[in-house]
C-alpha cells in the first residue's frame, strides 16, 4: 500500500513497505547498530558488493523500525531508473502523491514532507548518485531552514548535513563539502551547539589538509579535538586522533605521530567496526602508518605506537592538541585523490557514506 493509515491502528499499513519481508531473520548485531544510527542521525547510507543483501536488510530493518515513525516507512525503488531527471519523479510516484499543477516534483516533494515524520529508503541509486546527493542534500538544507524559523536548533537535522557534507568530500567535491559544513558551523555558533560543531571541523580539516592549508589543517581538528574530549564522544575521539596523528607527521614529527596511532588504536573496539570497514576513514590511519614507518623504521614505529597505546585518554588528548614535539619544516602534504570507486564496506555507517557498486540509503 502506498497510503499509510493512522498511526497506532492495528491494521496500520506503514507506506509502501513491502511486508513479507517480515519474514527475514538473523544479522541481529547489524540490526541494533542501524537502529542506533537512525536513532542520531538523519542520513544513513550501506555501501557493499552487489549481491550482499542491502536491499533485503534495509527493508527488514525498516519493518522492524517503522513504529518509530508517524508517518511511515516509505521504499524509491531507483535502481531500474533510466534517466536521472526522472528521480523526483520517481520518488514522488512511491509516496503516493498527486499534483495537479505545474508544479516541479521536488516542490512538491518538499510540501509534502514538511512537518512529516517518516523514513524514505532510495535503494539502487549507484548510477544515480550525483542527483541523489542533490536531492536529499535539499531535503536536509529544507530541514534546517525549517529549525531555524521556529527558532528552534535540532542537533540531528545539523547532523545530517555534516553527514551529507562527508560523503561528498569522500566522493571528491571538496569545495561543495565545504560549503555545506560553512552553513553548519554559523548555524553551530549562533545557537551555540558544540558537539555537530566538532563534526563539521572535522570536514573542514579534512579539507584543508587536502588543499594544502597548513594554517588550518592543525587549527581545525584541534579545536574538534577539545570539543570531543569534553562530550566525551569516543567516536569523534578516535576520527580525530587519526587525522592529528597525520597532521602531526606532515609538520615532521613521525615519532609523535606513531605515538598518538596507539590510543587511537586502542578506541576503535569500543566504537565499533575499526574504520567502519571504510578505507575513506581509513586513509588518514594508512598514510600515517606508511610513512612513519618508512622514516623510523618497523621496529620503533611499533615501539612508539605500543607506548601510545598504553596512555590515558587525558594524556593522549594533551598530547595531541600540544603538537609536534621535534617539529622539522614539514613536508609538502602528498595527497591522494579520492577515489572514484567505492571500498568495500562491512556495515551500515551514519553518513559514512561512500559510493559503491551498489547503495541503499
């Protein structure tokens, strides 16, 4: 059915969710986390090899999940779409929605889910991904607009930009990631929100370092650094001393930085999946590991890294934010492209969004 009836009903019928997939069982750990996920988060993306069972899982975690929403649970079927400016299109045909006007889809799109509470899964939208990004890009930017002129801040409608702004900067459209986490970080300090503020820098940071900005690409993540440390938010811990510990190797210091790869190391477990199976989260971690070891050798990379791994969480943060210890005018910054082929990922990650051979989101 594409017509949900009223919520709380016995017979509801929650969007167009096809409901024999109730009958999927098993991946109970993968289920909580992305239950968690949606719990904070307003964009949620699975990456993998086709045939995995993105869409099976997607949508039975959706079954599972969709008393959470008002206004149901709702599946864009894209991956059989021809053409991308068919896709608002498309989606607004899944939700049921008629329109007499001259209207474009997206308007209507965007009338329609305003002050709704729902969860729309586009599956299949790899060749499709530039006009998705744009689209929910929007639909989140509507989202925040909304925050803003009731007064009123949600952390998770920022969140979701940031989010937003990851996947783009990971697919290679830094300027644009930017740009959107610019917007986050003057919503951020206007209403004095500190903890989406950290992820936002992150961004920045990530960018910066990117376009060779050394004046920035310490400032950043140090500042990222500090907030996290007092949310104590290990997963904005461990991001960061990651990138620190790279930075740090760029301004010519590979001892120090071989040092802060132990705490970070030693944080992933209690997070989760280390990197998140991403080998975009992964790359600050790789570069750092390769070329300390290149200019310290095996042996006292693991040394240091081992010493590292056995600091306090305070000691760590304070080394990190203190910076080189033996700083050398530091090398030009050799920076990768990002890549136009997605990594293989093992589990659904919160706007650990990478682009695949094939995507739910």
């Amino acid at each position: 059915m594409r017509r949900s009836s009223r919520p709380g009903s016995p017979s509801a019928a929650h969007g167009n969710l096809p409901t024999e997939l109730n009958r999927f069982v098993g991946r109970h750990e993968e289920l909580a986390e992305l239950g968690r996920l949606l719990m904070c988060a307003r964009l949620v993306t699975m990456t993998g090899v086709g045939g995995v069972g993105k869409t099976r899982f997607a949508l039975h975690a959706a079954g599972v999940l969709q008393e959470r929403y008002a206004d149901g649970v709702w599946l864009a079927e894209l991956s059989a779409l021809p053409d991308p400016e068919l896709l608002e299109h498309a989606v607004v045909e899944e939700l049921g929605l008629t329109d007499h006007t001259t209207r474009p889809p997206r308007e209507v799109l965007l009338e329609h889910l305003a002050g709704r509470e729902l969860l729309l899964v586009l599956d299949g939208f790899e060749h499709l991904v530039d006009s998705c990004a744009d689209l929910v890009r929007e639909l989140l930017r509507e989202a925040l607009l909304r925050y803003r002129e009731i007064g009123e801040l949600n952390s998770n409608a920022l969140m979701g930009q940031v989010e937003l702004a990851m996947a783009v900067a990971f697919r290679g459209d830094l300027a644009q990631a930017v740009l959107i986490c610019e917007e986050v970080t003057e919503a951020c300090e206007d209403h004095g929100e500190r903890w989406t503020l950290a992820y936002a820098l992150y961004v920045l940071a990530y960018a910066a370092r990117a376009h060779g900005r050394p004046e920035r690409t310490r400032e950043l993540p140090v500042e990222c650094l500090a907030i996290d440390h007092t949310f104590h938010d290990l997963l904005g811990l461990v991001l960061t001393l990651e990138l620190l510990a790279l930075v740090t190797l760029d301004q010519g210091d590979p001892a120090e930085a071989a040092v802060l790869q132990g705490p970070a190391e030693r944080i992933w477990p209690s997070v989760g999946l280390p990197l998140f199976g991403s080998a975009y989260y992964s790359e600050p971690h790789t570069l750092c590991e390769k070329q300390a070891r290149e200019r310290l050798g095996d042996g006292t990379y693991e040394k240091l890294r081992h010493e590292g791994a056995g600091l306090a969480m305070d000691t760590a943060v304070a080394r990190a934010l203190a910076g080189p210890t033996h700083p050398v005018l530091p090398r030009p910054c050799a920076v990768s492209p990002p890549r136009k082929n997605a990594p293989h990922t093992r589990e659904p990650a919160a706007s650990r969004s990478v682009r695949s051979e094939e995507t739910t989101g």
